[in-house]
C-alpha cells in the first residue's frame, strides 16, 4: 500500500497535524462503524399461530389491533390483541372464501377485507361483520385495498370491470352507501397493489408484471406511468407524501411522485409477489421490507440495510414507532412478531422513562380540537409541531423549556381541512411522530 500523508487544518486553517492513509482507513471505519451502531435492532418475539395460509395484515393507527386474512377454504379473518396476542375468529365463509387483501380505515372502527369478488366490511369494536359490496362483474378478482386519508372512500384495483377493462373502484368505506365509480387504468400489466398518497389526492398501483406502476388522479382520474420499472408488486408511500418505495421484484426503488421516476434502486432482495409487503414506521426512518425468502429493515436516511433475516414471508405491518413489526408468513400458518430491542444497542430517540400519547379518553379522530398529554423525567427543552401530510407546520404547540412532569397541550384545528395529521415532539433525547386524524 502506497502511504500517503495528508495533512489536516482547523477551521481558521492553521495545520493542526497529520495523517496517513492507513490512519484515515482505520478512522473512516471506526466512524462508520460508530454510525451504524446507533441503528436498532429488532428481534423475533413471538410466533402467533393463525390457522392456513394467513396473507393480508393491516395494523390500527394505535397498534392495539392486528386484522390477518386466511386465504383459504372456509374463508377467515383474524383479529388479534398486540398486548396478549389473544385471538378472536370471524368467519366469512357464507359471503365467500379466500380473503387476501385487508385495510383499516382512519378511525379504527372498520376493516375493509378483499376476496375474490367481494369487500367485506369487518366492525373492529363488535369484531363482527357489518356488510359486503359485490363487485359489478362476476370474472372480477380483488387484491390490495386502500382507503382515502378522510375515511371516506376505499379504493381498490378492479382487475375486469364489466369484464372487459381494468381499473381502481371507488365505494362508500363505511358501507352504508351502495353504488360505486370507476376509473379506467390501460395496462398490459395486472393492477394489484394500491396505496394511496397522504392528501388522498392521488393512488400509486402495482402492476404484477410486464408494464410500469401507475399513479393514478383521484381527483381528475388522470393516468400516469412511473417510468424505470417494468413490473412491480407491494409498495408503500412515505408519510411525507412525496416519495413511494416499490418492489419490483428483485430489488427496492425508492420513487419520486414528483418526477414520478425511480431515483435510487435501494437493495436486492428475494423474489416476491405479495401486494403489501412493505411498511414505513412514522417518522419515515425505517422501511420494513418481506422478500420470500428473507426480511430486511431498512435505514431511509442512508437508503442501506441495517439488518438482514434469513426466514422470508408473505406481508407486513409495523406500529407507526416502529417498536414491533408483524410478518404473515403463508406457509407455516405464523404471525411472526419482531421487537425493537431495548439494550445492546444506543437508542437516544426513545428513552424509557419519557411518555408521549393522546390521552385515552379524549377523541382521535376529532372533530375541532384533542389534547396531548407527555411527561418529562427532568427540565428539558420541548418542541411540539403539528405538520399536515406534505410536511408543511400547520401549528407549534410548545417551544420552550418546561419542568419535570406531565404536560397537556390543546390543538384548535379552526378551519383547515379535514384530513390526516402528524404531531412530532422533539427533546434533546426524544423525537417521536404520530398521527391526529381530523373529521367534521
């Protein structure tokens, strides 16, 4: 190795001394191997047995509540507590079999479950089934399912409306209005997984193979193709609402819905065809991402792999802290749950001893304003912002230093639009988001 000196100045360019390229090495690799240490790590939990062939999983905006389809014959939908795994069974074999893909909507009342031709509305508080809407052609078959941000509509891609073209369709989420509208999406591909973007403006569907994902206007039902990727699969739209991660297959694309192009290929991964089978924590940090063959937990601020599991599955769900992520794996008939540990690794964004949380008893989703209610272990300086779905500060709540001690703040949305909304509190040692849902 050819030693080379290079010389090192302080900011006022005085030399303060030297170093040689093996020196550098060994300091570029103590620094990034420093850097990565602060990333956590998750761990397998538990193994919740669910029965044949569990598929879909959606989680609620709370984490209290799993919902998990068996895709098989008798047709059933599992919900699951997350504080004791307990199981409650609901069976909707008498309206149809193979139930697949599954959503939740804002306020947490209602599950929206896809099977072949039907969405089935699930009541989450009786965990019972409140309806179905049978879609208009008999040949229909039903994957991914999203609904709107204002828990109005559900949208899903309609894979031969009429028998003869395919599109996204648009119903009632609640199930209380019949009827639907149609928006037509050319495709040589199969439109199968959906998400829709924070404003609700706009829905990103996969295609399955051999044609690029779409971007389709709610609003306008204007039509545009994501360009860079020939065939894609699950997907997720970041919280921020500017960019998407689509799995294309054999690797991870980070996507502009600015550009509506690929602007970075993230990793490579085993093959999978699961329509939802990658989750975004809150705050856009982490990506959970399920391959057949393994999981991987990505860092978005570097667009890296931070950890690797050699078991694969079908799709995910993550609490919006990413404290717990849950895996469907078809196969084995498992729910498998993955903790964030809570030693070994420096974590200095979520100490223990700080608790930051709606209070339970006051209302989210909210009609005019909510209270949030955070306790600090010792005197510290708080910011509490309120930011809409495009990251824009919509209200700052607290920026100053407050005393040890539980604390409420009251959010009076006045007349800004109805809609999804985060709130972020940030300590020296603290940075948590989570979501506020505005309804009139």
């Amino acid at each position: 190795m050819k030693i080379v000196n290079i010389a090192l100045y302080s900011r006022q360019m005085k030399w303060v001394g030297s170093i040689s390229t093996p020196h550098l090495m060994l300091l570029i690799c103590l620094v990034f191997f420093s850097a990565r240490a602060q990333e956590p790590q998750w761990e397998l939990d538990t193994v919740i047995s669910t029965g044949a062939s569990p598929s879909g999983i959606a989680i609620t905006s709370d984490g209290s509540k799993l919902v998990v389809t068996n895709n098989t014959v008798p047709g059933a939908v599992k919900i699951i507590s997350t504080s004791d795994y307990a199981l409650s069974d609901i069976d909707i074999s008498s309206i149809e079999n193979y139930p697949n893909g599954v959503t939740i909507a804002p306020n947490d009342s209602i599950a929206l479950v896809n099977t072949t031709h039907n969405v089935i509305f699930i009541d989450l508080f009786g965990d019972s089934v409140r309806g179905n809407f049978t879609a208009p052609c008999a040949s229909t078959t039903l994957y991914g399912i999203a609904v709107t941000p204002d828990g109005q509509d559900a949208v899903f891609p309609d894979l031969s409306s009429g028998c003869i073209q395919q599109g996204l369709r648009s119903i009632d989420a609640t199930g209380q209005t019949p009827g639907s509208s149609f928006i037509q999406v050319t495709t040589s591909g199969i439109l199968y997984g959906i998400a829709i973007t924070p404003d609700g403006s706009s829905a990103i569907v996969s295609t399955f193979t051999s044609d690029s994902p779409k971007k389709v206007n709610l609003l306008n039902s204007n039509v545009q193709s994501i360009t860079g990727i020939s065939g894609s699969y699950g997907l997720a739209i970041l919280h921020s609402g500017n960019e998407a991660l689509i799995f294309d297959g054999d690797s991870l694309d980070r996507i502009s819905l600015i550009s509506n192009s690929v602007t970075k290929k993230i990793s490579y991964l085993s093959y999978n065809v699961s329509f939802q089978n990658i989750a975004v924590t809150a705050d856009d940090k982490y990506a959970f991402v399920i391959g057949a063959f393994e999981k991987l937990v990505i860092s978005l601020a570097n667009d890296s792999v931070i950890q690797t599991f050699s078991a694969g599955g079908t799709n995910v769900a993550v609490t919006s802290d990413g404290s717990k992520f849950f895996v469907t794996d078809n196969y084995n008939g498992t729910v498998r749950v993955y903790k964030k540990q809570e030693s070994g690794v420096e974590d200095n964004h979520n100490p223990a001893p700080l608790t930051f949380a709606l209070q339970q008893n006051l209302p989210n989703p909210f009609s005019s304003s909510t209270d949030i209610s955070f306790t600090l272990p010792s005197k510290t300086f708080v910011s509490l912002k309120v930011f809409d779905p495009l990251g824009k500060e919509v209200a700052t709540l607290v920026n100053e230093e407050l005393p040890q001690g539980t604390h409420l703040r009251r959010w009076n949305a006045g007349s800004i639009p109805v809609g999804v909304y985060f709130y972020r509190l940030q300590t020296d040692k603290y940075d948590e988001t989570k979501k506020l849902i505005l309804l009139r």
